[in-house]
C-alpha cells in the first residue's frame, strides 16, 4: 500500500476519508485512507502540513461499495 503511514483505531474527529480500498488485492478486507483535510476546501491538492492514516473497516466486503456503507455505518453510530 505504498507509504507506511499509521493505522489509526477510530477516524478522529474532524477528519475525511479520501478513499476506501483493499488492504491485498483481491482481498475482501477493506481500509479507509483519512486525512486531517477537507478535501473540499483545498485548493489545489492537500496542503505541505497535513496528516494522514488508515482506518481498518470492520468485516469483510466483497466490493467497494460495501466497504464504503459499512464504514459510513460504523462513523454514524458513534455519534
């Protein structure tokens, strides 16, 4: 997955998820790469200074879409 950047437990609050993808290709266990960015108000790509991570997404999912509603899921309920 290029980088080592951290594995984080939870997303911290304020934080966006850029992107969900298989942790090993063709593998049904999913992570999230988070940044302490919004990726809507930057201008043009992140900023020298930000942060980032990835946050396991719980259970296994055969496709992005499933990864990406139990993640949104899982950040609902926390709330």
């Amino acid at each position: 997955m290029g980088e080592a950047l951290e594995y984080l437990d939870r997303i911290p609050s304020g934080w966006f998820v850029l992107q969900v993808i298989p942790e090993e290709e063709g593998g049904t266990d999913w992570v999230a790469l988070v940044v302490d960015t919004d990726p809507d108000t930057r201008c043009r790509g992140l900023p020298s200074w930000y942060r980032s991570g990835w946050v396991r997404i719980a259970g296994e999912h055969e496709s992005r879409e499933d990864a990406w509603d139990a993640l949104e899921e899982a950040t609902a309920t926390r709330h």
